[in-house]
C-alpha cells in the first residue's frame, strides 16, 4: 500500500486499533523510515497524548476519548464492518423501545408515559445522529492532508490548552482541555481571525464536564489570509463580534 492509502489510519494506528493489513503496511512504512508516514503517525500519536493528557492522569478524559473512539467507528463504515456502534446503539433503543411497548401492554394506563419515553428516545436518536455528523466532520479534518495545526495554552499556569486543526476545505477542529465551566446563561464562542480584519463567529459550543471540548466549523477556510483562531466566553445567543479577552487564541503559522 501506499502512504495515500494509508493516511487516514494513522489515527487508528496512534490509538492502538488499526486493522490488518494497514497496521501492518504502517509498521514497514515506518520501520523503512517513510517520512510521510512517520510524520502522520507523529502527528496522530500527540493527538491521542493530547486528549489522554486532557485531565489528570487518574481520570483520562473519558467523554472526549469516547467521542473519537466512537469516531473511528463512524470511520470504519467504508472498509465494511460499518457503523458497528451507530447500529449497536440503535439495537439497544430498540430492545428499550420493546421493553416499553411491552411494559405498556401490561399497564395500558401508561400510555402517556410511554409517549414520553418514545419522544425522549427519538430525541436521543437524533442527537446521536448529529453527534456522528460532526466527528466525522472533526475526524476529515484531523486526518487530511492539507491540515495545518496551531498549539494554545502551553506556557500558562492555569489554560485552557489543546491544539487547533485547519484545513482549507473541511474546516476547523478545535480540541480544548482545563476549559472553566461557563456561567449560567454563557457559552463559549469560536472565531476565525483574518490577516487585519475583523474576527468572524465560527460557532458555539459548551465545555464537557471534565473541562474537554470539541468544537467543529465545517466548511472552506483560506488559510493564507487567516491570522487566528481564538474563543471568547458570550452570551447564549453568541455575539457578531467577541466581547470579551479571549481565553485561546492560537496564531497560526504565517
Ligand atoms: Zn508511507
């Protein structure tokens, strides 16, 4: 195989579980010293180190590393054994929605609760479906070959830190960790800070309970004329403009 084939199983390489023949192909790629793969690999290895590094050691930010498991799986779909977890959940909403229909045979009286229950199944369904939406999105990002990569909050005391991703045409990816809760009523908000001129809103998102966030903006980004991506705590609603000290900013490189 080559490393064009290769590339998008550096990060199944780098968290340990690359199938045959491609964790094969990339140990020999490695081991004859291919530059591509071995940046890849590098790359993909301080990612894992950074989202194991997110909290500390007796408490690996479970969330976040569940989430990019989980977006290996949605990945897997091309070479066959396909969306495994996405049906695992669904078997097991169905299995729940079963039990509540037979529940509700049992107790007809429960027919409102059970509407309930079914609404509240839905919801968590498309939730989930949304959620897979968008780790794909972040996982085409992390693993494309045009993708630049900025590094925040390394030298502070108390950052937040983590690692931005760009790439030109699928976007940016954003991975935080030690991110402060937000008061009631704010979220944090992304911006895309062009080269002198004026910061354009890329979004909001929420910081997990450990303090882990990933937030992605899919689409075009002209990477040449971008100085910045940074984030500012705002107003539920999100602001046009940032209106307060960001607490990341990460350049990237000129
Ligand atoms: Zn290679």
């Amino acid at each position: 195989m080559n490393c064009d084939q290769l590339r998008e199983h550096y990060e199944l390489y780098a968290l340990g579980i690359a199938e045959e023949p491609e964790r094969g192909e990339i140990r020999d790629h490695i081991n004859r010293g291919c530059e591509v793969c071995g940046a890849g690999v590098k790359r993909a290895l301080e990612t894992a180190a950074l989202l194991g590094a997110s909290a500390p050691a007796a408490q690996p930010s479970p969330q976040l590393r569940h989430r990019i498991l989980a977006s290996v799986g949605s990945e897997q779909r091309r070479f066959g054994f396909a969306w495994v977890p996405v049906f695992a959940m669904a078997a097991l909403l169905l299995v729940v929605a079963a039990y509540f229909a037979v529940s509700n045979r049992r107790y007809a009286d429960d027919a409102a609760r059970l509407r309930s229950q079914s609404a509240r199944l839905r919801v968590q369904m498309r939730a989930q479906a949304a959620e897979i939406v968008r780790l794909t999105e972040a996982f085409a990002i992390l693993s494309g070959p045009s993708t630049t990569e900025a590094s925040f909050g390394g030298k502070q005391p108390q950052p937040p830190r983590g690692k931005v991703f760009v790439n030109p045409s699928r976007g940016v990816l954003l991975i935080a960790s030690n991110l402060p809760r937000t008061p009631a009523d704010k979220i944090y908000e992304m911006w895309i800070i062009p080269k002198g001129a004026k910061p354009v809103p890329a979004g909001l998102f929420q910081s997990q309970d450990d303090g882990s966030a990933m937030h992605v903006r899919p689409g075009m980004v002209d990477l040449a004329s971008t100085a910045a991506v940074a984030v500012t705590v705002e107003n539920e609603a999100g602001a046009d403009q940032p209106t307060t000290t960001p607490l990341i900013v990460a350049a990237l490189a000129p």
